[in-house]
C-alpha cells in the first residue's frame, strides 16, 4: 500500500470516527435510550453498529480497496477522541436546535392539515347527519299529519254507509240476524280448523 493511499486512509478513519460519535448523538438525543425497553434499546443497538461498521466497510473500500489495518481503528478512536474534545458541544446544541425546528414544523403542518381538511370534513359530516335526521323527522311528521288527514277523510266518505248499514241492521228481524250470527260463527270456526290442518301438516 503506497503512502498517499495510508494518508488517505488515515484521514478518511479520523473523519469516520468523527461521524461515528455525531451519529451516535443523533441516534441518543432521537431515540431516547432512558426511557426505551432495555430489549428495544439492546436491538436498535445492534442495528446502530451494525450500521456503523458497515459504514465503515464501506469507507474503507472506497479509499484502500476495504485493506484492515490497526492503524485505521487508531485513526478511528482519534477521530471519535476528537469529536468528543472539539466538535461535540457544538454538534449537540446544532442537532438540539434542528430537531426543535423539526417538531415546530411537525407540529404546524399537522394542526393545518386538521384546520384544512380534517375539521372540514368533520362539520361536513355533521352537517349531513343533522340533514339526514332532520330530513327522517320532517318525513315522518308529514307521514303522521297525512295518515290522519286520509283517516278522516276515508271516516267522513264512509260514515253515511255505516249509519246506514246501522239503520238496516236495526230493522232487520231478529231470527235473521240471529241465523247471520251463526252462519259466522260457523265459517269462523271453518277456518279454524282449516288453519290447524295446515299447522299440524306444517
């Protein structure tokens, strides 16, 4: 390995370990380890460096053809030393702020999204559903006014039939009417049994 690809390396490994601790930051300030399950925060903790040394794999291809030395983990620990000592303050109050701007506009652009669409939508349903009962309200109460309307009216047409069907059947003598009385009771009790035939058939 020539001594510009070592060099290389070299600054390539710090500037990994440098990214390594900012990521490590972001991924402890978003996550929140402290108040995860120790199973969740053991599994994405995994994941992390699992994603982390593929990261570094992948650096190392690009600048030495994937070579492992022990210089790089040096070069590694120096990088993450110096991200500790010189940059980490600074990344802090930087990622602080940017995830504050990103939760204001989280925040926002979910409360427009309910004041434009969702709270439409839901007076919008309520509308229709006071429509809709006021509609059933107004139909039934007219059904009501008309059913009664068409009663007294069918009542009123049918009352001269009815004082006269009265009138005759007071006049009529009282062995034909007696002989009415059980020619009903007859085919009264007729479809009785008729009825109970097909019950029992049934």
């Amino acid at each position: 390995m020539s001594l510009h690809v070592q060099f290389t390396t070299l600054l390539a490994m710090i500037g990994t370990g440098i990214v390594i601790g900012a990521s490590f930051d972001t991924y402890a300030h978003i996550f929140h380890r402290s108040e995860r399950h120790r199973l969740i925060v053991w599994i994405a903790d995994i994941l992390f460096w699992i994603v982390q040394a593929l990261y570094v794999f992948y650096t190392l291809l690009l600048v030495n053809n994937g070579q492992i030395r022990l210089y790089i983990f040096l070069a590694i620990l120096c990088g993450y030393a110096a991200y500790q000592a010189l940059f980490q303050n600074m990344y802090v109050r930087l990622l602080q702020q940017i995830i504050r701007i990103v939760v204001t506009l989280y925040r926002f652009l979910m409360r427009l999204f309910y004041y434009i669409i969702v709270f439409p939508l839901r007076l919008l349903y309520r509308f229709f559903v006071f429509l809709l009962i006021a509609t059933c309200h107004f139909v039934l109460s007219i059904g009501k006014i008309l059913y009664k309307v068409i009663y007294v009216c069918i009542r009123f047409l049918l009352q001269p039939f009815i004082w006269i069907g009265h009138f005759i059947w007071r006049k009529t003598p009282l062995r034909f009417q007696a002989a009415l009385g059980r020619f009903f009771h007859i085919g009264k009790g007729f479809l009785i049994k008729i009825t109970n035939i097909f019950r029992k058939k049934g």
